[in-house]
C-alpha cells in the first residue's frame, strides 16, 4: 500500500499555515514565501549553469502555488509549484546529502533540493537530494550481467518515460533505460540536456 499525501495553499501566509505545515519550513523556505516568486532569481549565481539561470527566471516571472508532499508516513516537504512551468520546485533542506555526490551535483543541489515536472503522481524530475539511494534498493529491476554495478549506481533525475540518471563512484553516470544500465560520456551534459528540453516545452 502506498499512501501520497499532497496539499496546496493559495496566497500563502507563513503565518497563518497549520502547524503540521509551518514545522517543515526551513528559514529559506519561509524568506522564498514573504519574498514572493522574485526571490527564485537570486538563487543562482553567474557560475550557475545557463539552464539553472533560465529556469529560475522563469519562476521569478511566475505566479505559483505552495503544495506540502508527503508518502506514507515521512513529513511534508514544501514545493513551489509554478503556473508557466507547470513544474514544481523544492529549496534544498537541512539534511546531509550522500558523501560520493558529485561537485557539480552538490552545487546543483545546494540551489534546488528537488525538482518536479508533473503532478506527484506522475514521473519527471530530479530526486530529492536527501534521499538518494542506490538503484539496488529502489525496486527497480536492472538486468543482471551488466558492466555497471547497480548496488553503487544511484539514481537522481527522472524522465517523463520514467529512465532514471544514476551518478557513479567514479563521477560518471549511466542512464536506466528498458531494464539496463547504459553509461554516458558527462553526467553534466545529460542533467543540462533534460532541462533544456523540459525548458524549450519538449521532453527526452
């Protein structure tokens, strides 16, 4: 059985929030809120990624709705959700994130802590960063005899299709597509190319 627990506040009011809401907000969470949509801008730095950049301006320029996600019995976690993207943004939280993670990752993931593309019932979007596990203990069934190892391939970006991008100890990464592990040539070119297409209204 599973158990997805999605609520949305319009015109949110951080002080007005039951309670059950307002625990969960970090102090970004509720600066992002009084500031309004326009705080998104500044969370991208010159040597943030064109697409990181581009993404948060069209959330600044955006209205948005405040949804609080939750499955089976973890805590809600707060996400913008933005009407000219359709997608719903995450600021990072306070737990740790897994040791091997790559820079480039870690810096992505100190600006955004999750990304989603559709409705929570539906697949797209980058894992939570606080909760990435590898492959082999998420139920997902990888081909055995492959070369790439699935106890240490851990997923993080989902597409629409549902393929899962998984990082390597090594900085490397692979795609999980039709059940096999698939390796790429950069791990930053494949999160650049999801984006971009997720930007330009298309998908890969």
């Amino acid at each position: 059985m599973h158990i997805l627990r999605v609520a949305t506040v319009y015109e949110p009011d951080v002080d007005a929030l039951p309670v059950d809401f307002r625990a969960v907000l970090t102090d970004q969470d509720v600066g992002a809120i009084r500031g309004g949509a326009e705080f998104f801008a500044t969370l991208a730095d010159a040597d943030s990624p064109p697409w990181l950049r581009t993404m948060l301006a069209a959330c600044a320029a955006s209205g948005y709705e405040l949804q609080f996600y939750a499955s089976n019995s973890t805590p809600y976690r707060p996400y913008f959700r933005f009407h000219n993207l359709g997608a719903a943004v995450s600021l990072p939280r306070t737990g740790p994130l897994r040791p091997d993670v790559p820079p480039f990752l870690r810096r992505l993931y100190g600006v955004i802590g999750a990304f989603q593309e559709n409705a929570f019932d539906m697949a797209g979007g980058l894992h939570p960063g606080d909760g990435l596990i590898p492959l082999s203990e998420t139920g997902m069934w990888v081909e055995p005899g492959g070369p790439i190892d699935p106890t240490v391939a851990i997923p993080f970006l989902e597409t629409f299709s549902g393929s899962q991008l998984c990082y390597l100890p090594d900085g490397r990464g692979a795609w999980l597509e039709a059940c096999q592990l698939r390796p790429v040539e950069s791990l930053e070119q494949e999160v650049a190319r999801y984006f971009e297409a997720l930007l330009e209204g298309t998908r890969i």
